[in-house]
C-alpha cells in the first residue's frame, strides 16, 4: 500500500482545485439565494481592478499638463519642474519659479532686474 497517495493526490490538483471550490461556493450561494453577496462581491473586485487602472490615466494626463521642461533664464540649464512651483538651479542655485509653462526668476517684489552688456574697448587717439 502506497503511503504517500494522499500527497500526490493534493500536488496533482492544487492549481484547478481552489479555482473549482470558488466557483462551486458562488454556484451554491446563487441557488441559496445569496445572489446580491456575490453581485456585492463581484463589483467589489471590479472596482478594485478599474480603479487603478483609470488612476493611473488620469496621473498620466496630469503629469503631461503641468510638466515644464525649459532652460534656466539665467545660465541656461535645462530644468524640469510642475506648473506653480518653485525650485533652485542645480547649475547657477537661482531661485526660479514655474509659471505660464516656462521658468522665470523668482525676486521679491521692489526688485530691479538689470542685465549687463559688455562694451568693447576702442584706442582713441589724440588729433592734433
């Protein structure tokens, strides 16, 4: 007499076995009446299955709206950040803000913004 059947026997269908008693316990609540359980049951799953799903779209379209890739107004560094925020340059550690889908320096108000030009230097020569 073979001592081990009952292990073969539980191996052989450990896969189809749980999928076969789930579905006999739905087909047995059905025919007792517990149809609104496994309706209750069934859009829950379904609701946990669509749910992440759709988040996962909507992240998606958020993201591609309030992402800016833009340079750094001040030493032209390619910058990343969402609409609305503010953030340091790596590069230069100018605060710059994110606005209108592009990076502007951020100074307090009252502030004047001046840009230098360089002037080339020309000999002038006396005249007699």
């Amino acid at each position: 007499m073979n001592r081990n059947i009952f292990m073969t026997w539980q191996s052989g269908v450990s896969g189809w076995s749980r999928w076969l008693i789930v579905l006999a316990v739905i087909c047995l609540m059905g025919s007792v009446g517990l149809r609104w359980l496994i309706d209750s049951f069934l859009i829950l799953v379904g609701f946990l299955i669509v749910t992440p799903v759709i988040g996962y779209f909507a992240l998606r379209w958020w993201v591609q709206r309030n992402l800016v890739q833009d340079a750094c107004p001040v030493c032209g560094f390619g910058l990343t950040g969402f609409n609305g925020t503010e953030l340091n340059c790596p590069s230069c550690g100018e605060p710059v803000k994110v606005a209108n889908n592009q990076f502007m320096r951020f100074t307090p108000p009252g502030t004047v913004d001046v840009r230098a030009v360089e002037v080339e230097v020309t000999d002038v020569e006396m005249m007699d």
